[in-house]
C-alpha cells in the first residue's frame, strides 16, 4: 500500500542559491535589489508558490502570470522572473524582477540550476509514443525494484518516489516540478527514474535542462491533432527526443513506419526492437502464452541473449511494453543475465499499472477490465487482446473527450461496433462541448460500420456500466474504456468525483459478483 501525500513532490531539505548567481549565470536583467537574496525553489503557478521561491510568471490563456505578483509575495516568494510586458506588471511590487525574452523557454535551464539537477546520479529513462508510456514507465519501475534498485517515476498516473506517490495533473509535469521531483529523488538515493514524456512536453519546454540516458519509442498513432496540425507535426515533436541535445541513447519500436523513420532520423546510437519475427530489429519479442490474468513471452538478442518470463497484464502489446523497459536497462548497463534470475525468482514482471487493461472483477462473473485507452490504435489493440482469452461476448463502454481531437471520434465508433458485442456509448469529460453531439457522432460511427450491432447511449457513466453488467453473464467480457485512473469527470470546466474503478467495483457487488 503506498502512502499518499496531497501536493508535488519537493526537496524535503533544499539548498538555497544566491539570486545574483542566478542572474550572473543567464545573464538576465534585472530590477531591485537582488545581492542578499537567495532562492530555494521555483514555481510556475502561484497557487504553488513556497517561501523562497523563484516565481516564474509567463502568459497565459486569459491573464499574465507576472499580474498575481503581490498573490506570489504574499506567500514567500523572493523574486520574480518574467518577459519585458510581465515586468511592466509587476514593476509596482516590492519584489526584485530578472527579466528575460520567453521565461517559459529559461525555466527548464532554471530550475536545473536551482535545484542542481546535474549533480543527480541517478540514470534517467525517457519514454514517449502515443499509446503505451506509462505502462512502459511501469514495468521499467517494477524490474528495477526487483533487481533492488530505489527507483521513481513520473507518468499521466501519478509521481512515485518508492512507496511514495501523488496523483499526477499533467502527463509530464513542469520543468519547475519536474527538476523539483528529482532533487526530492536524490534525496532519496533514487539510482534510476521513468519519464513518461508527450509531445506537448517537448514542444512546451517541459523537458527541458535534462539528457536522457535512455530515450525510449513506443508507436505513433492518430491522437493529439488538436495539439499538431499534422501526423508529421505530431511526429516531428517526438523526434526532437532522439536528438543529443536532449538524449545519449534510444531504443525505438520499429513495427511502424514512424518507428523506422525515427530511427533514419535520430542522431544518437539506436538498439531496435520488434513484435514481427521478419522484422530487421536488433531484438524480437514473441508471444508464447495469453490468459485472462498474464501474457508470457520470449526476448531474444544480439549474441543470443534470451529471456522468457511474463507480465501480469493483458494483451501482446503490454508484453511489447515489457521487452520494450527491459531493452532499455540492458541498454542502460544493467545485465540481462540478472534482470532473467530476478524475474524467474518472482514468478515474472512483478507490476502494477493502475487504469492500464486493470482487472476489477473477481473470480466469478463477468470479467471486467478498466482501461485508459482513448484512441484508435488502442481500442483495437485492447479489443483483439480481449477477444484472445474470452469465448464469451464482449461489451465495451466508451466515450470520448470534450475540447481535445474530435477527428479521432468516427475511427474510434467504427472500431468499438466492430469488435465488441455490444457498444455502450456513455460520456467521459465532455468539458465545455455539447455531451449529446460527441455520443452522436460516435453512434454514428458504430451504426455504420455495424448497422446490425447491438448500441446502446446511456449518458451518464455510472449508469453505463450497470446497463453492461445487467448484458453480461459468466464468462463475458466488460471493457470500460477511457476512464482509467482518473478519479473525476470533467463537465463545463467542473471536475465531478468519479471512479470508474471504485464505482465499478460498487456496482459489481450489488450484483453480487463481488465480495
């Protein structure tokens, strides 16, 4: 069980830094007195503001960060670092001001500074691809702690430091909370982390002031168009991580053209992988075994290096995950040789992802399976994974998300009717769009690629998922897509509490399939 703590995870014992070293080293300007100042921290939100922050005040949607600058004075912070119109803001405080061009694109360098991230030992592996980062990130974290490693993360799920855990808000966090986590790690001895890293991380600056030691490529799928004009937009963000200004080494999944255009286009060392026998990869992964409960298979390599063992999750694609997190310790130094003896010792990858294909049901009834999926690519992947361990029917309840990419919304219908029994077409955070529309568009989608199928639109989710359990007998599959960890449901910018976990589980006792 792991312990909960209710903010972002910082230095418990910070080593302050003079401001006028600060403003030296950037060559920033500056206004006010900053000689005897020194900060030990820094925040881009002034809600999170400490005392003897940094405050770093940048443009947003509807108002400049520098205009809360008495809100951030108030609460500790000893200067702030803004743009020349945040300045202007803020030149009636009594707070000194470094100013700089775009203090977005200064923070990762900053916070770097302030929080010595050089100085950390600790191996740094980056993940990114549209579907499968976190589970990766995961088991990277699962293995290590198996071959006794100390070890954290960072994922869309939460920021883990061992059994030490908050609930995440962004799939990588700031540069601010992000080279604050790491202080937080080294000063847990943490010897190797997960990063979990967007697209939007890359191209918003969240990454910055860090190199990888190992940066990882999952797959690249249609997700995020509201973000990038383009799929080659898209894949142009990613390819920025397999660069040497900002990674050593990579190992790329290479079962998709975008897979093997990284690697023509990366400018570091590369290892490949792949799931296909007939792939030209420098390791393979093959399935040997699907249950309801694992999936078992073969890593082979260079020098005929070989390693069977399985993961306790669903689907040939977690255990491409899994080949893909123990490629990358290999790759990192670690031997493969021990990372086999300390799986076979335990019975496989010893994992947990929450909201990951989880298993919430027990061993009568239906079998139920919470997921975060939310695209094309994934659905289909998680449908056929289900389809392999069930001989029952499979009902699958989904919607999709408000104010993001709706040109996703017609593939994932049409995807939905073909392979599930039944559709339930709920809602899942319609935000400020029009529910009704999104379930409409989606039911559409699902009649026409099925017109026959069986759908059902119920709106509200919790009741969605009693409509499925009252379809579902023994030996059927539920397939509750898109919710996953998330404890919320976000309706016209208000977070409503929702577990589709807990609720599900709720309603699985009240039938009575659950103890």
């Amino acid at each position: 069980m792991s312990d909960s703590v209710p903010s972002a995870l910082r230095p418990q014992h910070p080593v302050p830094r003079s401001l006028s070293g600060l403003a030296d080293h950037f060559q920033f300007e500056s206004t006010g007195d900053i000689d005897a100042l020194e900060v030990s921290g820094v925040s881009l939100s002034s809600r999170s503001v400490q005392p003897g922050d940094l405050y770093v005040g940048v443009p947003g949607r509807h108002s400049h960060g520098a205009s809360f600058v008495d809100d951030v004075a108030q609460s500790g912070a000893v200067a702030i670092l803004t743009d020349h119109d945040g300045a202007a803001l803020a030149a009636g405080s009594a707070l000194p001001v470094l100013i700089t061009p775009d203090a977005r694109a200064a923070l990762g360098a900053v916070a770097a500074w302030i929080y010595r991230t050089e100085e950390n030992p600790a191996t740094l592996f980056a993940v990114t691809g549209t579907n499968g980062k976190t589970s990766v990130v995961y088991l990277l974290f699962a293995v290590l702690r198996q071959l006794g490693v100390v070890a954290g993360l960072t994922s869309t799920a939460e920021r883990r430091i061992g059994d030490v855990a908050v609930t995440s808000s962004l799939t990588t966090p700031e540069a601010s909370e992000l080279h604050a986590l790491l202080a937080r790690m080294r000063e847990a001895e943490v010897r190797a982390v997960g990063i979990e890293v967007s697209a939007q991380a890359l191209t918003r600056h969240r990454v910055d002031g860090l190199v990888f030691d190992i940066a990882a490529f999952t797959n690249l799928s249609h997700d995020h168009l509201d973000d990038y004009a383009t799929m080659d937009d898209y894949f142009e963000a990613k390819l920025e991580l397999f660069q040497p200004e900002r990674s050593k080494r990579a190992v790329v999944t290479v079962d998709s053209e975008w897979g093997r255009r990284i690697v023509d286009e990366s400018r570091i060392p590369v290892t490949t992988l792949s799931a296909k026998a007939d792939a030209n990869a420098d390791w393979h992964m093959s399935v040997t075994e699907q249950t309801a409960m694992h999936t078992g298979f073969v890593l082979e390599g260079p020098d005929g290096r070989r390693l069977a063992t399985r993961v306790p999750l669903l689907g040939w694609y977690m255990a491409a995950n899994a080949a893909l997190a123990i490629v990358m310790l290999v790759e990192s130094g670690y031997d493969l040789a021990a990372i086999d003896h300390a799986l076979a010792r335990d019975g496989g990858i010893d994992a947990y992802i929450p909201g990951r294909v989880e298993r919430i049901s027990g061993d009568t009834g239906p079998i139920v399976y919470i997921d975060y999926g939310h695209s094309p690519d994934a659905f289909l992947n998680t449908l056929e994974a289900v389809r392999a361990v069930t001989d029952g029917r499979v009902i699958m309840v989904f919607g999709a998300d408000g104010d993001r990419d709706a040109t996703k919304r017609t593939e994932m219908g049409a995807i939905a009717a073909r392979g599930a029994d039944v559709v339930i077409v709920t809602d899942f955070h319609p935000r400020y769009e029009d529910p009704a529309a999104i379930r409409a568009t989606l039911l559409a989608a699902a009649r026409e690629a099925v017109p026959d199928g069986e759908l059902h639109e119920v709106p509200d989710p919790r009741a969605a998922f009693r409509t499925a359990l009252s379809l579902a007998g023994e030996g059927d599959v539920i397939l509750y897509a898109g919710p996953g960890h998330e404890d919320y449901h976000e309706v016209a910018g208000v977070k409503i509490p929702y577990s589709a976990r807990e609720d599900s589980r709720q309603a699985l006792r009240e039938a009575g399939w659950l103890s």
